[in-house]
C-alpha cells in the first residue's frame, strides 16, 4: 500500500537518537532546549514550547489565553476533531466558520458577516482558531484585520503548515497572531514520532505555555522565590498543569529532522507540480495556491463532482484503494461527528464544508513517495477516467 503521508527517517536521524540513548538524558532535557532553539531561529519566533502532541499545544495555547467556561471559540469545521476539543477542555464553547470554496480553509468574509451578527448578540469569540488546512495559510492579514475590529485573539493551527509561507515569511513567526501551533505527527513535513511545538512573540503567553507543560511547576534556582523561604527544595507548583512534556529522544530526532525541512517541502512542491501537470485535464478541482501562499503540501486534496461524467468520490476512493494507493478523507466536519451533534450541531450548518467532504480525496504526497510510485497512481486515476 502506499500510503498517503510516511516519515523519511535517514541514517543521520538515528544517530541523532541513538546519541541520547547513549547519553544521560532521556526525559526532558538538553536537546528538548536545543530543537526549540532552532524552530525559533527558523520560524522567526521570540519562543517556541514544545509538547508531546499539537493537540497539547492547541491546549496548551487556549489555557495562556485565559479560555473559560462561558467563552466562545471560533475555528474551521474542516479540520481534525482536536482544534475544537483543545477549546473544550478549557470549558469553553465552540462555534464553526465555513470554509473558502477555493483554499478550503476559513473563509473571511462569511467570518466577518458571522461577527457582525455575534456583536447584535453580544456573542463574540474570544479566540479564533484559523486552520491552515494542507499546508496553506489562511488570510492571516484580514484576519487579524478583524480581530482589532472584534477584539479576539488568534491562534494560527498550523499543523499542517511547517516549511509554508505567507506573504513570503515562514508561517510561525506570529506576526499577525498571538500563538501559531505545529505538529510534528509522523504523518506530517517532519517528525519527532509524537509531538507539536507553540510559537509566540510574548514571553507571558510563552511563560504560561511552558509552565503548564510540566505539572504547572516552576523550578527555581534561587531560594528568593521560593515560597517558603526556610525551606531548600528548589521547585513549587504554581498552577494545576499538565504533563505535556516532550523528550529528549523526540528532541533529538526533530534536530536532526529540521535540517533536511526545506528539501522536504520542496520535494513534495516537485510531487503536487507532477500531479497537476498530469490530471488538470480530468474535470476535477486540483488545490490552488494562491499567490500569497507558499504551501507546505502537507496534504495534496483533489475534489470530484457528482455531476462530472457521474464519477463519484465514493468510486474513485474504492478503485485506488482496491489498486493499493493509500489515499484518505480530510476531513468530516468537526460537527458532524456525534459527540458534536449532541451539542445540538445539525447536517448543514457549513454547506461548503460539507460539500468538500462529500467530493475531497487526498493523495499521496510526502518526501518519500517515488517517481515510479506517482506515475502509478497517476496511471490508475487516468484509467478510472477513461470512460468518461
């Protein structure tokens, strides 16, 4: 099967590791400090906190921001279930925004018409979680046009998107958000097994962020601070935290993984150029960059009508599967899923992003996937086609 995202793990990754094995720290340690270095020297970040999920970060980043119960949280229905949940743990409610039928990702305008009817109703977001679905960012300058105007704060879900970039600087830097969040699943552009990162430009939001990763604790190196000050324990728990905490070993491949990241974009630039060379002429809507975007393609969506020569996404995704080509759905919206629909969410309430779920199909693109292995799924797509 080939599938539709893999790591690429080479000889130097391991070695990176098998120094740690070797080495006194496996826990949270000195090459945890080390990675986060690098993403903020890459990125273009003041800070970057890693954890042991993006999930975590996503948590971790709506708990810095205050989110509390009785707080509204807005963010894209086409995404994974774990952008709203990160608002529900904190108690706080969550709200969709449909989706642009070209980018597929959180569409501004009806963002803003949304927020004009939240302000009649006094029932603005607190926080505005935009997902940069497939590795493209969203339209971060309008909205964070919009969040001066409603007074929200972003957080840029960017799990998708490390390596991208908008306006031709690298997603991460936060300058048009408060927090931009990563993943580094095996899935994803690089890898450090399980893992994510939050990058920010305050040092409270980065202090919040790096403190509840760890059980809320803060370890002190001088007594001065230490609450009981006769005492010579050198730690205390401020706040009821987490344990978030990401591990040298993981650390350690990120290093090592963090080289080779704009080699891995622009392979997969090189995978999508081929794909859309080879199938613009199939009727069916190929992912458009646009001109303010340098994508990460950390997902290649392609989308099929119903009501094109009557090929159904339903048909197509059995022949590639039934031909071994790993291909995946991205994704039910976030509502649709039971535990949401309990929450009173109801089939229909972003009609275009569930008009994307019912024609999406993502193909395999990652670093790894060969020339003969995309001229075989291209082959097989244009032998589905040729009735048509």
């Amino acid at each position: 099967m080939i599938p539709y995202g893999r790591q690429s793990i080479s000889d130097e990754d391991i070695e990176y590791v098998i120094q740690v094995l070797k080495s006194d720290w496996l826990t949270q340690g000195p090459r945890v400090k080390d990675f986060e270095k690098e993403l903020e020297k890459k990125l273009g970040s003041k800070y970057a906190i890693t954890a042991n999920s993006a999930t975590s970060c996503l948590h971790l980043a709506c708990q810095a921001l205050n989110l509390k119960k009785g707080d509204w949280v807005w963010t894209s229905p086409n995404s994974f279930v774990a952008t709203a949940n990160a608002a529900l743990y904190c108690s706080a409610k969550v709200d969709f925004v449909d989706i642009d039928p070209i980018t597929y990702n959180l569409c501004c305008k009806k963002l803003e018409s949304k927020l004009l009817l939240a302000k009649k109703e006094n029932l603005l977001p607190k926080v505005v979680i935009p997902v940069h679905f497939a590795g493209q960012s969203c339209d971060m300058k309008r909205l964070y046009e919009l969040s001066l105007k409603y007074d929200f704060k972003i957080i840029e879900d960017a799990s998708h998107a490390i390596g991208g970039k908008y306006m031709g600087e690298l997603i991460g830097n936060c300058k048009y958000s408060a927090i931009s969040v990563f993943s580094f699943h095996p899935v994803k552009i690089i890898t450090t097994a399980e893992g994510g990162v939050a990058t920010t430009n305050d040092p409270e939001l980065a202090k919040s962020m790096s403190n509840n990763r760890a059980h809320g604790i803060e370890r002190l190196l001088d007594n001065k601070k230490i609450h009981v000050k006769e005492e010579i324990w050198n730690y205390e728990q401020i706040n009821l935290g987490f344990n978030y905490r990401l591990n040298d070993i993981q650390a350690a491949l990120g290093l090592s993984q963090i080289k080779r990241l704009d080699d891995f974009v622009k392979r997969r630039h090189q995978i999508a150029i081929n794909y859309d060379n080879e199938l613009k002429n199939l009727g069916i809507q190929l992912p458009k960059q646009l001109e303010s975007n340098y994508s990460s393609f950390h997902l290649y969506p392609i989308r099929i009508s119903k009501n094109k020569g009557g090929q159904r996404q339903k048909d197509l995704y059995k022949k590639l599967i039934a031909n071994n080509i790993g291909v995946n759905l991205h994704y039910i919206p976030i509502y649709r899923h039971p535990f949401f629909e309990k929450m009173g969410f109801k089939k229909g309430y972003c009609t275009e992003s569930e008009l994307h779920f019912k024609e999406v199909i993502s193909l395999p693109i990652h670093q790894g996937l060969s020339d003969n292995e995309q001229e075989f799924i291209i082959r097989t797509i244009l032998n589905c086609y040729k009735n048509i």
